[in-house]
C-alpha cells in the first residue's frame, strides 16, 4: 500500500519505520523545511525500550541516554518525601533499563531508520490542510496548494488538527486538556542536591512537577503540568517564569524554588484521555498524541506514539491491501498502555 504520514515528528518516523519496514511504500508529509526535533527531555522505561527494539533503534538509543537508578516521588504542598523506588538495572551488557533522554536522541535514530529504507520517503515543507477521500484511495491537500494521493493518510502528532473540528472525530464526552510547561536548565544552575543519578515528582492534587538529569548530565530537564487545563490552546508558545508561577498558586515552597531554578519556558496544551474518541474512520487514522493523549504524568507521549506505530504495522500484517480494514482493525485493538509503577509520579516505596 502506498500510506501518507502527516507529521514528522518522534511518532511520523516512528509510523514510517513501522510500515516501511514492512514494505508499504510511505510518504512522510513535514511542514517544517527541516526534519529534526526540540522539545524538552524525555524519560524511557523498559517498555519504551521493548518498543524501540521493535522498530530497530534500541540500542542506538540506549547509546545516548542516561541510565538513571532511583524514582523519588514528593508532596508538593509540603515538600515531604513520599517514598523512593530503586530502578533496575537492564538485563546483560549493562544495558539501561531505566533511563532519560534529550528528545533528539529518539528522533535521529528514527530518522536513519528512515533513510535507510528505500520505500520511505521524507517530504519536507510539505504541511497537511485537509483530506478528501475518493473510493479507492485519500488525497492530502497540502498548504501550497498540492494534492498527494494514497491508499490510507496517518494524521501523527500536531496533524491531528487537520480533523479537530470535525464532529465525527469526537467522542461524546467534552476534552479536558492540560497544559504542560518545560525547560532545560544547565547543571551548574541546578542546587546540588538534585544533581544525582534520580527522577523526582512533586505531586500535587491538579498539577505535577518533574525533574531528571540528561545525557552528559550538564542539564536538568523541569516540567511541570497542571490538568483541567481553560486557557487557550497553546503550541510551544515561550513564557517567563512569573507565568508559570502563577499557574500553579498552591504549589508548597520547596517545589516553587524548583520552578524557580527555569528561566527560558515554553509551554503547550495536551488533551486528556477519552474512552471513545474514534482513531481511525474509512482511510484516515490518528496516531500519537491525537489519538492516544499521552497520561497527565507521561506528558511527552513517547509511550503512545511508539506504541500505535508497532500496533499500526502489526495491524496491517493480515489486512491483505485493504486500507479501510486494516485501520478499523488498528481502531478496535489498540490497546492502552499497562501501568508501570516506578515509570509515573506517584511511585511509592516498594
């Protein structure tokens, strides 16, 4: 099948790798005139890393991550410890179980799969405006003015807004959204007590704070997520510090002098998890943070968006060419992350 991606972004190469590596000719549609990735860092369990060893870039993402040993988990109204879990060490050649991660060291190892498969082909400047569906194949209008033709469109990540206000993709209840603040703070900047090899959360009862050194260990990546989100949607938008303080008023005083350690924030708006939003209708599917809204502690949606392109791949194995089947099967069976206790805020001692 010939399968456009919208979206080339962690979860587009993520879908690319997936489906290319299957044989499916893919079309990765990016609006940006350059594939690459920012955003803040990233945590990776052994689930993460299971996923990634399915798509072929495990290791090479165990390569240029930080294992790390220890989850802390604090009140962050009264800056008590609530319990410690030790992290495993990975099974043979030392390899990390448990680990952090600039979201660049997912991305460019997605992006060699990418490369390296002659049925992928990555099309930049190339931004996705709508869709018509025409018998036997989907058209993509794109932002230029170009119309590209194929068998089944994967709308990933930010693409999803192609179908936001459309009725039939909602489910029937109303989303709730939360909004998530992050920043990179270089080490030196950082009080030394959270220097170490750890994660820690400071929870609260609306909102989250989390912190975790990164490779090299010269940056601390901060974030910190208030749920039930009413502003307006934002996308990466900057904003200082007093901004970010003031959306979270009842943060205790110990997790306000962690916020305070940020200085250059960005900030941007998730949906909340609806039991029947729809990800797939006809020719045309959701994948990663559309379809799957990543858990208010898991808010950089790797988990969802590595695991709906394993399931979109697995799916299409036994759908013999035919699109619409082969995504109504991805709609029915994907199925939502198991809980992992020591990978989310709120971990106690074990």
């Amino acid at each position: 099948m010939r399968i456009l991606v919208a979206g080339g972004g962690v979860s587009g190469l993520a879908t690319a790798v997936a489906l290319g590596a299957r044989g499916h000719h893919v079309l990765v549609l990016e609006q940006r005139p350059v594939l690459t990735e920012g955003g803040a860092g990233i945590r990776l369990a052994p689930q993460d890393f299971r996923l990634l060893d399915r798509l072929g870039v495990g290791d090479a993402v165990r390569e240029r991550s930080l294992t790390i040993d220890e989850f802390r988990t604090m009140d962050g109204t009264t800056g008590e410890p609530v319990g410690t879990t030790a992290l495993p060490a990975g099974q043979g050649g030392g390899r990390s179980a448990h680990a952090t991660a600039h979201r660049l060291d997912v991305y460019e190892p997605l992006l060699e799969a990418c490369w390296e498969l002659d049925a992928v082909q990555l099309c930049p400047n190339s931004r996705v405006v709508g869709h018509t569906e025409h018998g036997e194949s989907v058209a993509a209008a794109l932002a230029d003015g170009r119309s590209v033709t194929g068998d089944a469109l994967i709308l990933t990540g930010g693409a999803r807004s192609v179908v936001r206000h459309d009725p039939r993709w909602a489910g029937d209840a109303p989303r709730e959204r939360h909004a998530v603040y992050h920043t990179v703070i270089p080490m030196e900047l950082v009080a030394d007590r959270w220097q170490d090899g750890a994660a820690t959360c400071w929870v609260g009862a609306a909102w989250h704070v989390a912190h975790y050194p990164l490779p090299d260990s010269r940056y601390l990546s901060l974030s910190a997520t208030r749920r039930d989100h009413t502003g307006v949607d934002l996308d990466g938008a900057r904003v200082d510090l007093e901004h970010v303080l003031a959306a979270f008023p009842e943060i205790g005083y110990a997790a306000r002098n962690v916020l305070t350690m940020g200085r250059d924030w960005r900030v941007r708006t998730v949906p909340a998890r609806t039991a029947d939003a729809r990800r797939a209708r006809g020719r045309v599917a959701l994948l990663g943070e559309g379809a799957e809204p990543a858990h208010p502690l898991e808010a950089s949606g790797l988990r969802n968006a590595l695991e709906g392109a394993v399931a979109l791949g697995a799916s299409g194995d036994a759908a013999e060419g035919d699109a619409p089947r082969w995504l109504a099967d991805y709609d029915t069976h994907r199925a939502d992350p198991a809980p992992n206790v020591p990978e989310r805020c709120g971990a106690g001692r074990r």
